[in-house]
C-alpha cells in the first residue's frame, strides 16, 4: 500500500521534472496535425541536422545557469571563435587552428567568471559587457567581411560522418553523455549544483566557490568556441555575426527544460528537451509558412507562457 | 590574565565586540567544558548571538581570545570553526533545499569510488543508517530537503555537523518552530550526544528547557556575562533574577500607574479569531487612550499578529471591528484607509526610503498625498509646512526638511517613520520594536512620544517589544504570547517585570494534556 503511494508521487514529481517533454510531445502532435509533411522522416532529419550546436551549446549555458549564473557573451564567442579559426587555418593546419581558439574561448570564459566571482559583479552586467567586446573585436578583425574557409578537410568537421552518423550528431552524443557523468556523478559536478542552491552554505562547508565558478565560465567559454568552429564548418565562412541568433535560442531552451534561472535545480536532460522543443517549434512555424517576423513573436509568446507555466508549478511546490 | 583550566574545551576569553562605539559584547569570558550541556541565557540584546557567532566564525571579535582544546586560534571563518570540531545549527537552517537528504549530510564529504566519482548508493546507505542509529528515526536518504518538515530538517543539520566530525554543537533556539514531541525527540538526540562525549551550547529563551537538559548555564545581561552556575544550583527566580538584575522574589508591583477605568472609554480595535500558519485564535481588544502590549520570545508570532491584523499577511479566519465597525481587510492599503496602521521593526528596509528628503518621506503615503493635491498635483509650499508640523510635533532634529533620510540618526528616523504614519490620523497605531537599536536618550523621547499620543490624543497603541523594561514603562496591559496564541492578558500595575519574564519563557502546562 505505502509503495503504491510513493510510486505515484514518484511519478508526479518525475512529471514535474521533465515536464518539457509533454510540452514537447504536445507540439509534436500539433505540428503532424498542422501539417502532413512534418511527421515525414525526411522533415525529422532535417530538424535533427539543425539539433547539435543548438544543443552542445544549451550544454554548456545549462552548466552556468545552474551555478547561479548565465552568460550572454556566448553568441559573441561563437562569432570570434569561427573568425579565427577561419583566419588561422592557412596558417597552421586545422589541429592548431582548433586548439588556439578552443584556448581562447576558455579564456573569455575565465576572464568572465573572474570578474563575476572576485568581483562580485553580477553575471548579467559581466557577460553583457563581454558580449558587446568581443562581438567588436570580431568585426573589427575581419573590417565586418567574412572569411573564407579554404581548407576543403575544415568541412569534415560538420559535414563527416562515420557509419552514416553525422559527426555533429557524435559530438553531441559525447558532450551528452560527459555532462550527465559530471553533473550527477562527478563531485565537482555536484559542488555546481550546490553553489547553485546556496553559495554560503557551500562556502560554509569548505568548498571553493570562486575557483568552481571561474572553471565552469572557462568550461562554457570552451563550449561555446567549439560551436563556433563547428558553425564555421558548417557554412565555410568564417562570419562575424553568425553568433547573433543562438544565444536567446539557447536560453529559452535551457530554462524550458527546467534549469531554473536562480540555479540549483535541473539539468541536462531538461535542456535536451528543450532543444528539441524549440527546434520542432521553428520547424512547425516555418512549414506552415508563418513570416520570420511573425515566427519570432509567436516563440517568444510560447516561450513566455511555457516559463509561466513552470513557474506556477515551482510555486505551488512552496 | 586568565588561567586555561585544562578540562576546558572552549574558552572564550574577554571578548569584545563593538558596533558603532556600543559594545555588545563586553569583556565577557564563556569556558565551555567537554561532554556537557552549557546553557546560554540573556533577554534579548544581551550579546548571546553576537557571542555564538564569534564563535562559529561568522564575526570576528574586536578584542580577547579563543582557545579550543588548549590551543589558541582564530576563526576567520565558519569552515575553520568546522575544522575545529565546532558547527552551529543557526535558527534559519542552511541547508541546500533542492538538493538531497543524503547530499546535505555528506556535503563536501561524499564517498567517491575507484574512478572519483560520487558512489550515490554508498553516500545514501550511510545517511540513512546514521540517521536511524543516532537519531531512532527513519528518513528517506533520498527525499529533498524542501519537503521536509522542521524538525526534520534540523537533524539532518546535526547529521551533518556529526558527520563533519563536529564535538561540539551550538543550537540557536532551536524549539521555537517544534511541537512538544519534536522537542522531546530534539533532547533524546541531544542527550545521547553527550554520552558519546559530545559538547553543546544551548540557546534558548524557554527557561524550563534549561532546566531540564543543561548542565550548566551562562547568563549574560547588557553584554556582560553576570554569571556562570550549575543549573541544579539555580532556580527558576534565580535566573530570571540574574537577567533582569532585579532582586530575587520580587513579587510587589513596581511602578506607580495612572490610573485607567476602562469602563468610560470608547473601544477602539476589536480583534476576535485571527487565525494564519503563525496566529492561533486570537481575540482581544484596545481601548482608547490605551497602550496594549504584546509580550512573548522571539518566534512566538507577535509580529505576525500585527501584520495579519494589517492586511500585510494573510488572514484565513477572524473579525476585525474598528469603533465598532467590521473591517475587511485584505491588504496592507485597507487597513491603513480606515485608520489602522503598523509600524514595522526593519525601519530601513520596511519603513523609510533613505535617499529622500526627510518631508518627502513623512508625507509619502496615498492619503496624505491625495489630501494635499491639487488635481494630482501638490505645491511644495504645502507639503513642507505640512511636514514641519510633525517634524515639531516629535521634535525631530534636522538641519533642513530636505536632507535625505539616511543620514539621520536612528532615533530620528525612527521619528519621520512615526511621523509618516501619523500623517494619516489614524485610529490605532501598531508599534513594532519602536526603540530599537536607539540610544537612551532618544528612547525616553520615544516614550512621552507614545504616551502623548494615548493619553492626550485619545489614540489606541499596541506596543510589540521584547524589551521588558519598556514594557514595563509603557504598558496599560500586556498579553502574553506564545507560540502564535493569547494564554493570558494582565494588566501592568500587577505585575512585576521579574513576573513578567518568568510568564513568557515558562511553558504553559495545558489543561487537557499533561507530560
């Protein structure tokens, strides 16, 4: 009888916590009623093509969120990232070019996580400041024209695939996988999540926030150069302002998949779903042949009433 | 020079600690010995969570020295007081609320496995073993800490501390949220502590508890410690005594009261069952020209009457009459149009805005505002004379009416936020802890402040203080409070303040269940 109970309150709190995947699985069958092209394979494909920098991305950002945290600068870093290394591929070879800027992204991220832990600036203001830098720095590197990727072993990146499974798709894969071992499994991974609940308590007990804080911005700044480098690939251009459009995507995704912006709660799996979420959503959108202008408000309006609605559950918890 | 006493565990020795020139803690020396219970009592101000959290590394001492173990040390900071074997339980829990039972209780010690990760089965296993064998309870390793009640979250906090290694725990009133069975359950693990040769340093303004569970008690008065004593030696008069620095066995009524027939006066403010999460069916009533106050310790829900009353917290039950008149009160906005309001504690952060000028800030409240505005738009000539009135009125000491508020003394600020309130003309004013933090002198303006206003302006007053002495002063009756309900109302010339003191810290025996 007991174990009755507590199955179904199991299953209650388990519904609470992934509740992006009903909000998912009610978009999918939408969109097959929409349209019947949705449901095809090929369209499935298609979003799933789109799903890995989106998500090792939202990886990345899940980390900071939880930590208390968020990082705006992202997008710029992607831009930077995929610049530079469009610049340094002739120079030195793809492996060189890959480690530098992946060197560099840890270091904006460390710088951020400096200022925001020694500091104590909030993390907002820190990586808004770092956002607008960078993307400035980008620019005037490139005087605002793209660089082209000469290299034709460069495509690989994204463009390979090893048993018929795109490359992309592996890396997402990994970095899945690594994510959930370290944040579950990992003490390290844990301390994160206890900083996020509370940062006294966890100083109380010894742990070093500030050095954790900075490792997880340098962690999300590396993050976020490999999907520089991976976008790069993509469109063999090193553009200046391709990191435009994946920070608020990005965001959206991970506080749809429950990652609380206050941190200490959520994680990667809620992310997954949130990308998903917000793939199948544009995909919906643009199938039905919805404007782009009109596609951007009616994410934001679901984007704003699906945080309501979990909201509203995190309250009734109190 | 003080001698360490070699079967002292902790000597705090001559410790001071000033704030703003006052010392709240004064030279005061606390020996704690291994394996006992060692209680520290004081009214409220006396320097006891000042003293504790010098202790736990959460203030540092501006003179004197600590010694653990025979060893002099420093503690910069809590996690050093936990290396030292030392963990305070504080009254607002820090736990990690989203988190684990089992997270909380292994928090920066978790069983790793070969590989360094965290091994969950292992960490879960043992949290809920520990917790069953020293505590005889069963708690789910792994539920999370929000869903847990108080007293439970409270041992995982001593789980915790245990399993840190603590030897000495320091429980900062930690009855005040617990029923009769958890406080029972709270002494068993207490007790069993001490046998296995554990420390504690006990807090608490319930005196009977003292009693039952210390070995020894420290009593501090106005930051210094009075004395240090074998519970069994001290009786409950005795203590009580020690506190106030009254004689023992006073029981005559002190001073000397204008005399208040209660028949010929209106009533003002009839309360009859409120009742929220903190409040317990409370009924009473103020009359014109009186001074009510609510006297209890700290948790026992006076702040919370007068906020429930007030409109700030919810009201789930109860009748509000104002001049006979029943009120519906659901914000904070309606209590103050019919002409109740409630000056709260946190006068920074709940009553004045610092950076405006001091009339702004006496006249910033919609009825005054919509009295002096002429289509929405006021005169400047207006309101400054409007807020001279006042500032005359309390004789509030400013340069000019436009310096900003923060850079008032307390007192004052004390006064422009009575002065606010006073703006509105209202019926019955509710006063919580109106002198603290205010220096002597102030006080006493305060006093004739509030006395004017019943017994010349014929207002109904209730006073929320856990100063005594000022209760004494003040005070037409007082209605003793605990644990969110009325046990007893007295009017203030019968009672002594030593009486007084004792009426509040002693557990009511009630009628229907005896221990």
């Amino acid at each position: 009888m007991k174990s009755k109970i507590l199955s179904t309150i199991k299953i209650k709190n388990l519904a609470k916590k992934y509740f992006i995947f009903l909000i998912l699985a009610g978009v999918i069958i939408l969109g097959s009623f929409s349209n019947p092209i949705f449901m095809t394979l090929r369209n499935q494909r298609n979003i799933m093509l789109d799903f890995s920098i989106p998500f090792i991305l939202a990886t990345g950002l899940t980390m900071v969120i939880l930590i208390g945290g968020i990082d705006l600068s992202i997008g710029s870093i992607i831009s930077l990232s995929g610049l530079v290394v469009g610049m340094l591929l002739p120079k030195t070879g793809i492996l060189f070019a890959i480690i530098i800027v992946l060197l560099m992204g840890a270091s904006i991220g460390a710088l951020n996580g400096f200022f925001i832990s020694r500091f104590t600036i909030l993390p907002f203001i820190v990586t808004l400041s770092s956002m607008i830098i960078w993307a400035g720095v980008a620019l005037i590197l490139t005087k605002s024209i793209p660089v082209p990727i000469t290299n034709p072993s460069f495509r690989v990146i994204d463009h390979g695939s090893i048993l018929g499974i795109p490359l992309p798709w592996i890396y997402s894969l990994v970095i899945f996988i690594l994510a959930i071992i370290f944040l579950n499994f990992h003490p390290t991974g844990r301390r994160i999540y206890q900083i996020g609940n509370d940062e006294e308590t966890a100083r109380i007990a010894g742990i070093k926030v500030d050095k954790i804080k900075i490792g997880v911005y340098m962690l999300n700044g590396t993050i976020a150069a490999l999907c520089g480098i991976i976008v790069t690939s993509r469109m063999k251009l090193g553009d200046p302002t391709s990191g435009g459009d994946f920070l608020f995507d990005s965001i959206a995704a991970v506080c749809l998949g429950g990652t609380a912006l206050g941190g200490g709660q959520g994680g990667v799996i809620g992310t997954l779903g949130g990308v998903l979420f917000m793939l199948n959503l544009k995909n919906i959108l643009i199938l039905n042949d919805v404007s782009i202008y009109i596609q951007d408000v009616f994410r934001g309006a679901i984007i704003l009433i699906s945080i309501i609605i979990l909201n509203i559950q995190n309250q009734r918890r109190k | 020079m003080i001698e360490t006493k070699p079967n002292n565990y902790i000597e705090m020795q001559s410790i001071v600690k000033r704030y703003a020139g006052n010392a709240v803690v004064d030279h005061v020396d606390f020996f704690v010995k291994r394996g006992e219970i060692h209680c520290l009592v004081g009214e409220n101000g006396a320097g006891k969570s000042t003293l504790i959290k010098i202790l736990s590394g959460i203030v540092q001492p501006d003179e004197g020295k600590i010694v653990i173990g025979g060893v002099p040390v420093r503690i910069d900071h809590p996690s050093i007081a936990h290396k030292l074997g030392i963990s305070l339980i504080p009254q607002e829990l820090n736990l990690l609320n989203r988190l684990t039972v089992g997270e909380n209780v292994f928090l920066g010690v978790e069983p790793k496995n070969s590989l360094g990760l965290i091994n969950w089965e292992e960490l879960y296993r043992k949290t809920e073993n520990q917790i069953y064998e020293e505590f005889a309870i069963k708690i789910d390793p792994r539920e999370l800490i929000d869903d847990l009640s108080v007293s439970s979250r409270q041992l995982v906090m001593i789980a915790r501390a245990l399993r840190w290694g603590s030897q000495a725990l320091i429980l900062d009133e930690p009855t005040a949220r617990l029923s009769k069975e958890e406080i029972k359950k709270l002494f068993e693990i207490v007790k069993k502590f001490r046998e296995k040769g554990g420390t504690v340093i006990y807090i608490s303004h319930h005196l009977e508890e003292i009693q039952e569970i210390g070995d020894r008690v420290t009593i501090l008065r106005d930051a210094k410690k009075i004395i240090t004593e074998k519970v069994e030696d001290l009786d409950l008069e005795k203590i009580i005594g020690y506190m106030i620095g009254e004689k023992k066995g006073t029981t005559i009524s002190s001073k000397k009261v204008e005399e208040h027939d209660k028949t010929d006066k209106k009533i003002l403010l009839e309360v009859r069952g409120i009742c929220n999460e903190k409040v317990k069916n409370v009924d009473f009533d103020v009359y014109e020209g009186e001074i009510v106050a609510i006297a209890g310790v700290t948790g026992s829900g006076r702040s919370e009457i007068a906020k429930t009353i007030c409109g700030i917290d919810s009201r789930e039950k109860g009748e509000i009459k104002l001049l006979g008149k029943k009120l519906n009160i659901r914000k904070p906005d309606d209590a103050i149009k019919s002409g109740i309001i409630y000056v709260p504690e946190d006068r920074k952060s709940q009553g004045l805005f610092l950076k405006m000028p001091v009339f702004k800030n006496i006249l910033l409240n919609t009825k005054t505002l919509e009295n002096l505005s002429k289509l929405g738009f006021y005169l400047l000539q207006v309101f400054k004379s409007t807020a001279r009135k006042f500032v005359e009125l309390l004789n509030i000491s400013i340069p000019s009416l436009g310096v900003p508020c923060g850079s008032l003394s307390g007192g004052n600020q004390q006064k422009v936020l009575l002065g606010k309130w006073l703006t509105m003309n209202p019926t019955v004013i509710m006063l919580d802890e109106p002198t603290r933090g205010i220096d002597v002198g102030a006080k006493f303006e305060f006093y004739e402040i509030i006395n004017k206003l019943a017994k010349k302006q014929n207002k109904g007053i209730v006073l929320i203080s856990s100063e005594l002495p000022e209760i004494m002063k003040l005070a037409d009756r007082i209605l003793i409070l605990k644990k969110g309900k009325i046990v007893n109302t007295y009017f203030k010339k019968n009672l002594s303040e030593a009486e007084l003191l004792n009426l509040i810290t002693t557990i009511e025996v009630e009628n229907a269940e005896k221990d």
